[in-house]
C-alpha cells in the first residue's frame, strides 16, 4: 500500500519540531511541585539523611533525577540541592483551596526571597525564621492599622510556626520569577514588570548586581546628556543598593543549578533533524522554506554542542557543512553504557567549568570579593562595572581535581578553585589576554605544532598548564572510588572527509573504577583543522576531543576540546 504524500511530509515536520524542542520539553518535565507539608529536603537519599529543610506544600522544585534508593528523586528548591522521597512530588502546582476553607485561612505565597517571621507584629520583635520565594503560608488575620499579617508556616528546619510577616510580601499566587527577572520577554518585548534590584534580591546572584550596575551607568549617563554608546562619566557616586549587594555576594551565594550535559541520545536526535531530509514533490515553497529554515537551525544547534567550526563544518556557506555534522555524529558509536561510576549529572563537572558552574553544581557556596577601579601600574584604571574593576569568585569548600592521562593513570588533587576577573567595562582590554595555543585541556600530539613551521615545537606554557600524558580534567565534589591505573580500550576508525568532515577517529574507553564498564570515553577526531590566519592546516592533524560521560547508564556529553592555533588578528 502506498504511503500517503500529505502524511510523510506532517510526519518530517513533526520530527524536526521535536527534535529542536527537545530541550525547552526537557526543562517543562523537570517542573515539579512538592503535595504535602513538611516534606523533609535530605542531604542523601533515604531517611538516614540530614535534613537540610522542610518544603512547604505547593513549593516548586525542580526534578534533577531519580536515585538508586528506591522511592527518593534529587531536585533543586530555590539553589537548595537535595532528596526527597518521590511520593511528594506532583507534575502540577496543588490547587489553593477556596477561602474560608481549612478553618477560615485563606491559602497566600510569599513575594520576597528571605522574608522575615517574626514573634510579634513589629520590626524589632524577634525572627523566627526566614521565609523562601513562593512559600506557602496561611493567611490568619490582618491587623488593623498594622503593615502586618498573622500567618501559619513551616519553614525550612523548623516545624510548623505562626507568627507575622509584612502584608506586601503575601500575594494569591506564587509569583512568576521570569516575569520579573527577564529583563527581555518572550517575544522580544522590552520587559515592562523587570526591576533589576528587585530581580537581584528575589534570586541573588552576579549577573544581577552586573545588571544593576548597567542601569546606574545608564542613568547616569542620561542625567549628562551622554549617548548610550558613551562612556559611564568618571565621578560615580556611591550607591547604597550596589553596595548592599556586594556586601551580599561577599558572604556567599550558590550558585544556579547548571542544566545537565546533554544526553548522547538527544544529540543524535538533533543530527537526524539537521541532516537531509525528504521532503513531498508536492510540497510548497512556503513550507519548503520553512523546513529548511528548521534544519538549518538544527544544524547551528548541532555545532554548537560539538564546538566544531571552521570550513569544514560551516552550515551556511552552501559547501555541507550542516550535513557534514549530522553525518559525523552517524558514524560515531560509543561503547555500551551501564549504571556504574557516576550516578547522575551532580557527581562530575564538565571540564573547564567555571566557579559558579562547580557551586551550582556541588552545591557549595561562593564568595565574591571585589576591587576598586585601579588596578595598579600594569592595568591602570578600568572603567569597570560602576565602581568595580575587578571580581575574585572563590568556593568556600574544597572539591577533587582528577587528572585523566592518556595511558589511564589518574591523579586527584584536593583544590579549592577561584577565578579573578578584570571588568573592562568600555576600557579596551589586552588583546588574547592569557591566551595560549593548543588544547584547553590536555597535551597534544607533538605533530599537531608542525603548522607553525616544520621545526616548531609545542608552547612552553602550554606544556606547563598539560604536562606530558594528560588527556583531561574535571572535578568532582568528594574523592571517587577509583580503581588502580588501567590502560583504556582504543578502538580506531576509518572516516569519509566528505561525509563526516574527518579522515580517522580514535576512541579511548575508561573504565575508572575497575567493575567492567567504561566511564568516560573520549573520541579523537583527526582531519584538516580550520587553523588560523594562514587557512586550514594541509596535514591531518588529531585537534578535536569529544567528551562522553556514563551518568546512571546513558551517554552524556560532558566537553569538547579543538586546538587552538591563534588567538586574534
């Protein structure tokens, strides 16, 4: 029986929708809503661990992943990582009740991040705990000419507790963080609710105190008739709000929770949506243009996830680069993957990543100290964030640094990772500051430097960042139950250049804790790299590294690396 032309040409749309959702669908699932009161936020999964807060009911979360021990799911409440027994969680936000309901109370959330519950309807009575975004309390008595309401709350730590808030942190219904933080909304549209301060304080974090600072900037430079593209004047007065939140980011925040590494599973998906596609005779120009503008930007997703570049992979210059992509991801076939080492995306770090990235990631808190806008001799003054020109980002806690080398051997190291960060702001910065050819994280094949002429050797400071040996590293929060050093599996493959972009790729399969199943593994790709002014390499050099993580018994890919063979023009 023929196939129906209309129905083939609605089943290609549909898969190429999918596939470009996959990541908005993957962020609705992971909504949760905690369906009970008091239900215990634990440290581990299972009842032996420590409680780290009581969640009210209707408090949302969001759903990290299942847990070996039966019955528990791991979720982040507002920064907050931990495990609470599935049972509690529901995939809708809990119906209020109607007033007058449960006694008389009427049901009513919390506006405000850290709000206090005091002992008396007054600012100097004593705090009886501090109240998270969007808790849910009910609502007792308003107090004539009083700003404060009685209220009955469980509050994390604690049990069940009446006491009194101020009335205009309570609404009638939790309140939508994205329409208050995002500055921009959906549709493009300036966002008419955003209130940079009030964003930093619902949801404390860098980029909102950088997001502050803009807007004093801008305010100032309209009050001296200053264009937009114009520098922030010299004279900054002090500012009691940006210095509220530096003092706020000086004690500590967590970071946000990363979003998980994408799964291998998902990539491949999204190369079928980016590859050639059949399309009906019948079809019109209309929806032919709009299938390939759906391909297209599957293809831009997809070399982005790789982070590959260059002419061999370029989507929009007509050369096939897009398929190329697709066709790359098709031939690659990682080995079998089995629970084993690493649960889930909480216990390893992809590498590179950054502190905030680690704390958000770990759940460690981090601290930011910052300096004026004179930076010395060498520097100079900046022009900065407002009156900041420079941001040191630390954990307070240590994590593990595991070193992967090439032949298996590992070593870890207890560190405790910090980044310090110049804020040019309109200041012209160094060019390619801290640059330095070659992989970002591990040594290279010596034959990779015979691009920058035929006796060049490699970058000292590159060999004094990856000693001789060292493939990658990452973090992980507590030292792992490693296993003594065993050579990894290689398998080699032979490519087609035309379809997939390279000539041979090199597997290299680790099993880290000895059980038999591989835990990381780690694709080298060998081919004409883009290079740099001078064009792409003439010789076939291995300069690309996938990543793959076994997390809970799937493949996630956890980085990529391409040498870099200059920075600048």
């Amino acid at each position: 029986m023929r196939s129906r032309p209309g129905l083939s040409f609605l089943f290609a749309a549909l898969s190429l929708t999918s596939a470009l959702h996959v990541a908005a669908a993957d962020d609705a699932v992971r909504e949760r809503w905690i369906n009970a009161a008091e239900v215990n936020l634990r440290s581990e999964p299972g009842t032996r661990g420590a409680v780290l807060a009581l969640l009210p009911v209707g408090a949302p979360v969001r759903w990290i992943g299942a847990s070996e021990s039966a019955g528990f799911c791991e979720v982040d409440s507002s920064g907050t990582r931990g495990f609470v027994a599935c049972r509690f969680l529901s995939a809708s936000a809990p119906t209020a009740p109607a007033k007058g309901a449960a006694g008389g109370t009427t049901v009513r959330w919390v506006t405000g991040a850290g709000v206090n519950l005091r002992a008396e309807p007054t600012p100097q009575a004593p705090v009886l705990g501090r109240l998270p975004l969007n808790a849910r309390v009910e609502l007792l008595a308003t107090l004539a000419d009083s700003p404060y309401c009685e209220v009955a709350t469980g509050i994390p730590g604690a049990a069940s507790l009446r006491g009194y808030i101020a009335c205009r942190f309570l609404a009638a219904t939790p309140l939508a963080i994205d329409k208050i933080v995002a500055p921009v909304l959906a549709d493009g549209r300036p966002n008419p609710q955003y209130d940079p301060a009030r964003a930093f304080w619902l949801a404390p974090s860098w980029a909102g105190l950088d997001a502050y600072g803009l807007q004093l900037g801008a305010e100032l430079k309209a009050r001296n008739g200053i264009a937009p593209e114009g520098l922030v004047p010299a004279s900054r007065p002090v500012d009691v709000e940006f210095e509220r939140m530096k003092a706020h980011l000086a004690k500590g925040i967590y970071g946000a929770t990363p979003a998980p590494p994408p799964r291998w599973d998902d990539v491949r998906r999204l190369a079928r949506a980016a590859g050639p596609q059949r399309v009906p005779a019948q079809t019109s120009a209309a929806d032919r243009e709009r299938i390939e503008g759906a391909r297209q930007v599957a293809q831009s997703r997809l070399a982005g996830l790789l982070g590959l570049a260059g002419p061999a992979f370029d989507a929009a210059d007509g050369s096939g680069g897009g398929v190329r992509l697709a066709g790359l991801v098709a031939v690659l076939e990682p080995p079998r993957a089995a629970p084993s080492l690493f649960k889930s995306a909480s216990d390893i770090a992809s590498p590179g990543a950054s502190v905030e990235d680690l704390s958000g990631r770990f759940h460690i808190v981090a601290t930011y100290r910052t300096r004026g806008r004179e930076l010395g001799a060498t520097l100079g003054t900046v022009d900065g964030l407002w009156d900041i020109g420079q941001v040191t980002v630390a954990l307070t806690q240590p994590v593990v640094r595991t070193t992967l080398f090439r032949d298996g051997r590992l070593a870890t190291a207890s560190v405790r990772p910090s980044e310090t960060r110049v804020l040019w702001g309109g200041s012209e910065p160094p060019m390619c500051d801290g640059y330095v050819d070659g992989f970002a994280h591990g040594e290279a094949d010596p034959r990779i430097w015979r691009y920058f002429g035929a006796d060049a050797s490699p970058d000292p400071e590159a060999l004094k960042r990856h000693p001789p040996g060292t493939l990658v590293s990452f973090a992980t929060k507590s030292a792992l139950a490693l296993a003594s050093a065993a050579p990894p599996v290689v398998l080699i493959q032979e490519l087609d250049r035309e379809r997939t972009g390279f000539v041979a790729g090199t597997w290299l399969n680790f099993d880290l804790d000895g059980d038999g199943i591989v835990d990381l593994a780690v694709w080298e790709g060998t081919g004409k790299a883009p290079g740099h002014l001078d064009g792409p390499t003439e010789t076939d050099d291995p300069y690309y590294r996938l990543f793959l993580a076994n997390l809970g018994g799937r493949w996630h890919v956890l980085g990529t690396d391409a040498f870099g063979y200059g920075c600048g023009c």
